[in-house]
C-alpha cells in the first residue's frame, strides 16, 4: 500500500506495460493445410474467406483490448480498493489475537486509527472518490509509515499458536481442553464450576504456576449429569463447587439479578436465595414491561390452568399432556401473528421437563416456526436441563403432569424448577394443571399457592381461543385411553370365562 501510494503514476505505468499488445501480422490469422490441393479459382474464393475471418477477429481483439483497459483514476480507485481489504483484515487479525505483550498499546490504537482512515467518507459502501483519495493519500501515507517503523517483530521460533498461547494475559478454554497447555497461568477461573465434577475441575487445577482459583457458579441449580444410576448413587456427579460448600467453605453471594423482570424472580428469589437477590435498575424500568399480547392472562407472570388435560404414556415412559400442547400452540401462533404486525423482535423458550412433551411439541410447533428464526422470530423448545444457562424474552412452561394423587414425579426437584422458572427477561407463563400442583406437597404446590395470592392464577377454560385448542387433543388423548381401557378389561374378562356342558355340546 505504502508503494502504491507513493507513486500511483509508476504504478499505473506498469499496468499499461503488462497489458501492453504485440502488432504482429501473423497474429490471429487462420492457416488451412490443405490450400495447395485446391483449384485455383476456389484459392481465390477461399482466401477472400479467410481475409474476412481475420479482419473480424482482429478488430473485436482490439475492441476488447480497449474496454479492459482502464483509465489513470479507474486503476488507482480499484487497486486501493484491493489492498485496504487485505490491509483491513490483516491489522483487525493483528490487534484481535496477538498478546498484549507482544503489540504495545499506542500500536493499536493506531492499527485502528488506520482502519478507520481507510473507510470511505460517509455512509457510502463504496470506495473513496478519487478526489478525497488523493486527498487523504499523505495521512496515510504517514501513519502506514509510523506503524512501518513502530510496530515490534515478534521472534517466533516455533508455530504461531504456542507463541499466542505462551506471551497471552487471557486464555479462554474448556476445562478438559486447558490439558493442551504447557505454559505457567497464576489464576484459574471456572465458570459454571456447580456444573462440572470434581475429575473435571482437577484438570485446570493442575496446570504449572496456579497460586489462585475462583469457582463461579450456582449450587441451586443442577449439576452435571450422570447417565448411570450406579454412578449417581455414590456422587459422581458433585461438583468441587458443591464439595468446598458442603465443607463450610465461605461462598460469595453475587446478590444483583439483571435479567428478570421483578414479578417472574419474586417466587423464586423467596423461595431458592432466602429473598437475597436484588433486582437491578435496568429490569425496574417501565420500558422492561413488556406487554406482547392484549388480556391479564399474558402479563409478566401468570400460570394458566388447564384442567382438562390428561397424562399421555402411549409413546413411551416420558409423559406427554396433548390439551397443554395445543394451548402452547396457540399463544405461540398469537405471538407469531403479533410479530408480524408490529414487525418486534421476539425470542420464546418452551420449557418441559420430560422428553416426551418436549418431542411432541417440536413436532407439532417447533418444526414449523424453526425456518423463521431469521426474521426476528425464534422459537426454541427444550428440556429444562438443556435450557439451563439460557434465556428468552418468553419463556412457556409447560409442567404436563395432570392427575388426581398430585403425583410430579422429578418435577419436584427443587434445582431443575429454579433453573426452569429463571430462564425469562420480560413474561413467563406456566401452564399446567392447578389442581396437581396444589395437591403435589412439593415446591409448585407453594408456586400455585402464590399464583393465586398474587392474582396472577388464570383458568385457559375461561378463555375463549382455548376452548377449540384443546379439543382435538383431548378427543385424541381420551380415545387412546378408551382403548387402552377396553384391552385391559377384555384381557381381565377373558381370564375369568368358563365353558360348561350347556354351550360345549351345542357347539360341538
């Protein structure tokens, strides 16, 4: 660039000497190897042929030849165009991954001082004018210079990555990636330590020249996973987090919550931190409320009641609760038809505990709204275990379990409902049946509880759009069971069936 600049005109010079033509006659012509087996008059002919042919060719080569080439002010816009592309991308990788150590501060600040001269003036996409071009040529000239002679050659006598890795003040990895490292760190920082075992923590740790170690994490919500109950029952999955905490080792309360809005972290801050947990400025604003759909039952938190719904176990061991489903799919359908009129940006999480509600869901909804992720719609719907660490602008709970013993099975879990009610920024609505929860003598039984005390408890069978959600599903939940039900009992009837001689004789 520094050449270029310099002396565009020599530059120019030397493009017009490249492109620069022979004018040989013999250049372009067509030769026929059979010419001299032919009748004199039928030369003539063909000769006047070929003279047509070739002056065709040559004056479409010349044609050419003078569109390509380009004038003083075309080649000097587009070679700067050229190489300040390179030039950007080159300086941005410098200043981006090199070590602070190796690249000194004011070196920085002018790489980026000379990506910001080298931007067009204005809001143009374009290039600069030629004009303003040659205009700005000696400040570039002189900072391209100051950089030239400023900037400090690294001595790499290896690869480029274990210099980065060995002259690095930061160094971000996973746990059992930090193996790969040879040089010394003083500090380990562990994020989401609660979440990792202790033979993971170990790796880490063990790297040369640690003197400090800081776990960060939440020992309310859950833990790695462990596939094997075997390994669960002897504690595979404690976290050193856990461990030092079980130990009376004095943990550091980060006390300011800056995500949820302060009616959706009211249950679970009284309920999981002792009421510890202060909301920041930013979620007390008026502009944090955020109403997406018209009616109390859509404000920041509700739970809706859906007593109808029915425990569906026809496709497996994990539950699934169809009549939930299908009101989920249509506060979805209402936020999509919101979206596209008001054209506002919406991210919904869809949260259930059991795989199978999970499946039936993506099936249903999820599938059909993953394709408009791009326009500022996102719908994504996981188990609460793949949501933790996540958050949405809406999150939809749907709790599944529905019957008449308050049974919840692991929804009782104290961890994975922390983890499930503190995923949302601005509304969460759980749907589920009321009266299970209430019955259940677990965490929700307080959550329904408090819904209610708070006036944020909503029937769906009082809404009208979910009167006709729900019945397709609830038809077909009801006719898998009557079936199910009429094979029990014609199986039980036909082991009590007993022929006597009235009906064999007849028969036989």
């Amino acid at each position: 660039m520094i050449c270029f600049l310099r002396d565009p005109r020599q530059q120019y010079r030397i493009y017009l000497g490249r492109d620069k033509t022979c004018g040989d006659d013999t250049e372009g012509t067509v030769v026929d190897g059979d010419a001299g087996n032919l009748e004199p008059s039928e030369k003539k002919k063909k000769k006047k042929t070929k003279e047509i042919i070739n002056q065709s060719s040559n004056g479409n080569q010349e044609k050419q030849e003078k569109e390509s080439c380009m004038t003083y002010e075309e080649f000097v816009l587009k070679k700067f165009r050229s190489l300040s592309l390179k030039l950007v991308s080159c300086t941005k990788n410098l200043y981006t991954h090199l070590p602070t150590s190796a690249v000194p501060l004011h070196v920085v600040k002018q790489m980026i001082q000379l990506i910001n001269l080298l931007k067009p003036p204005g809001n143009s996409k374009e290039t600069y004018q030629f004009a303003d071009l040659m205009f700005k040529k000696r400040e570039l000239l002189s900072i391209m210079k100051e950089l030239l002679a400023g900037f400090p050659l690294p001595n790499i006598n290896g690869s480029l990555r274990n210099f980065c890795l060995e002259n690095a003040c930061l160094i971000f990895c996973t746990a059992s990636g930090s193996i790969k490292m040879q040089s010394s760190v003083e500090m380990v920082i562990i994020d989401e330590a609660a979440q990792l075992k202790e033979c993971e923590s170990a790796i880490p740790l063990q790297l040369p020249g640690v003197r400090n170690a800081l776990l960060i994490g939440d020992d309310r919500q859950l833990p790695a996973m462990v596939q094997s109950k075997v390994l669960g029952n002897v504690n595979f999955g404690r976290s050193l987090f856990q461990r030092l905490a079980s130990l009376g080792k004095r943990k550091h309360l980060l006390n300011i919550q800056y995500r949820m809005h302060p009616t959706i972290s009211s249950f679970p801050n009284s309920k999981f931190y002792d009421n510890s947990i202060v909301d920041a400025p930013n979620v007390k604003l008026r502009s944090y409320t955020r109403n997406f759909l018209k009616g109390n039952m859509y404000s920041s938190y509700t739970f809706i009641n859906v007593s109808t719904g029915k425990e569906d176990f026809s496709k497996g061991r994990s539950p699934r609760n169809l009549a939930e489903a299908a009101v989920v799919n249509q506060i979805i359908g209402k936020l999509y038809s919101y979206h596209c009129n008001t054209k506002t940006a919406i991210s919904v999480g869809v949260i259930s505990p059991y795989k199978g509600q999970v499946g039936l869901m993506h099936e249903k909804f999820g599938k059909k709204y993953a394709g408009r992720n791009g326009n500022g719609f996102t719908v994504n719907v996981r188990s609460v275990d793949g949501f933790q660490g996540g958050e949405e602008d809406i999150i939809i709970i749907s709790t599944v379990r529905c019957n008449g013993n308050g049974s919840v099975g692991f929804l009782s879990n104290h961890q994975r409902t922390n983890v499930a009610l503190t995923r949302a920024r601005y509304c969460l609505w759980i749907v589920g049946s009321g009266s299970t929860l209430a019955n259940s003598g677990t965490v929700w039984q307080h959550l329904v509880s408090d819904a209610k005390m708070r006036g944020c408890f909503y029937d769906a069978d009082e809404a009208a759009e979910f009167k006709h959600a729900s019945k397709p599903a609830l038809f077909k939940t009801s006719r898998t069971r009557s079936k199910l039900d009429f094979a029990e009992s014609l199986s039980s009837q036909l082991a009590k069936i007993s022929l006597d001689d009235v009906f064999v004789k007849p028969v036989s």
